[in-house]
C-alpha cells in the first residue's frame, strides 16, 4: 500500500496524516530567525564592541611582548600569528552560538518559537547562520588590525579568498558544537565556563602561537592531530606560504566534515529535549 504526499503551499509535506515542512520551508524559516538574530545583535553595540576588544589585545600580547621570545625561523613572527589570531577569533565567535541559545531558553523565547509552525532545525540553522554572518565582519577586522601590526600575506588573491572561506567553514562548524554543549547544558553560565573548558585545550595546544616542535612529546602528538593545528596550518599556508597547504587543508576539511555529520544531528536532538 502507497503512501500519498501532498505539498500544500506552505510548504507542508503531508505524508500518510503526518505533516512536516519541506526543506525549503526549512531554509526560508531559518532565513526569518536568522535576521532576527542580526537585528537582535544591532541593537547591542556595546556587545559588538566587546566582541572586538579581546580578539585585538591577543594579538597586541602575542605581537609585542610574547613575539620577541618565539622562534618560528624564517618566517616572521606576525605572519606565524596572525593566521593562529584569525582562527582563534572564529572559534571564540562560534562560543556565542551556544550561549545564545541558553538565554533564549531561559526568557522563554524558545518556547514561544515552537508554539509556531516552523520546524525546530530552523532555530538552530537561524542562530547559526546569524552567527557566521557576525563571525564575517569580526574577521575582516581582526584582518585590518593584522595588516596595521605588520601581516604581509604573500599569496595571490585566490588563496586568500580560500582561507577566508575556510576560517568561516571552521567558525560554522564549531557554531553547532557549541549549541550541542550549550543545549545540553541548558544555563547560560555553565554554558560559558563549559565552551571555555574546551576551547582553550584546542587553541592552545596547538600551532596557533608556537611552534608544535617546540612542545613536549605526548603534548606535541595531540598538538599535531589537533584540527585546530590543521585549520592553522591551512590557513598560514594559504596567506604566507608556510607550510604547504595542500594536505593541512585536505585534513582540515575532513575534520570539519565528520564533525559537521556529528554535531548537527546533536544539536537538534538536544534542542528538541530542551
């Protein structure tokens, strides 16, 4: 025995008396929250302004008074740091996701999206989507500050088109790994100390600032797999040179892949018992 589908104009799918929406439908309500999330963020300037002011003294740190003690050979420290800074600020964009959804279930704003007929995916592609979007204009600052501190990319156009591009796959990416943690957490303050918890193992522990030869043995293996290092390394080899970034960029993808397929279905399973 068949089982009928209808399409309705809504874009509700109708399948043997169960209704869901229709991937377009999806997509289009994911539009509509994520502007929300964008108009939502306008009106906070001071936040934006905050979200600027970490990511620019990492780098007056790193520049002018760790800089002088790290040996990265021939290539000149700021260029060694500038891609670490860059893919840094992605990752601590991405925290926000997180903790966005956990003040919006605790003032009732989920709860009143899902008295609507959209579907729950929507929220979370909404909130990640407006995220990424914010995640673009903080790099193209951390990007102008990098260049008034010294960063030379030395590559064509084309290459640094791809490590923006793929700076901003890592920030997507780890934007849903953070709704999964926020999510399962479910109070904005644990949210925060629990994104902290494993961010600053990733970044840290990896070829962001120094580097990996540089570290002992089992930390230096970590460092090495650590997809962190690979985006890292992608990205300085794609901007300067150095190292080559054809298999740094191959892994990254890889590891951005996998742990988009895991995630995703996380995060929603996650938001619909929350």
């Amino acid at each position: 025995m068949s089982t009928a589908t209808v399409h309705d104009r809504t874009g509700l799918v109708t399948r043997g008396g169960r209704h869901r929406l229709s991937a377009a439908a999806v997509l289009s309500d994911g539009g509509v929250l994520a502007a929300r999330q964008l108009r939502k963020t306008l009106r906070r300037p001071t936040y934006i302004i905050f979200s600027f002011v970490q990511p620019v003294i990492f780098v007056l740190l790193f520049r002018y008074i760790f800089g002088g003690a790290i040996d990265t050979g021939a290539t000149s420290y700021v260029n060694f740091l500038m891609p670490g800074i860059i893919v840094q600020t992605a990752i601590f964009g991405a925290l926000v996701t997180g903790l966005g959804l956990t003040e919006d279930l605790a003032s009732g704003v989920v709860d009143r999206l899902r008295s609507l007929p959209i579907a729950r995916s929507a929220v979370l592609i909404g909130r990640t989507a407006a995220d990424l979007v914010v995640n673009v204009f903080t790099l193209l600052v951390m990007t102008v500050v990098g260049l008034l501190v010294g960063f030379r990319p030395t590559q064509p156009a084309w290459q640094l088109g791809a490590a923006f591009l793929l700076v901003l796959a890592f920030s997507y990416v780890f934007s849903w790994i953070s709704a999964w943690i926020g999510l399962s957490v479910r109070n904005p303050e644990t949210a925060q100390s629990a994104g902290f918890i494993w961010v600053f193992p990733l970044t840290f522990a990896s070829s962001a600032f120094v580097p990996t030869s540089t570290m002992p043995g089992p930390v230096r293996a970590f460092a090495e797999h650590n997809p962190v290092t690979l985006v890292v390394n992608a990205v300085r080899g794609l901007t300067v040179g150095a190292p080559p970034p054809g298999r740094p960029t191959v892994q990254a993808l890889i590891w951005l892949a996998g742990l988009l397929l895991i995630f995703v279905p996380l995060a929603v399973r996650a938001f619909r018992r929350a």
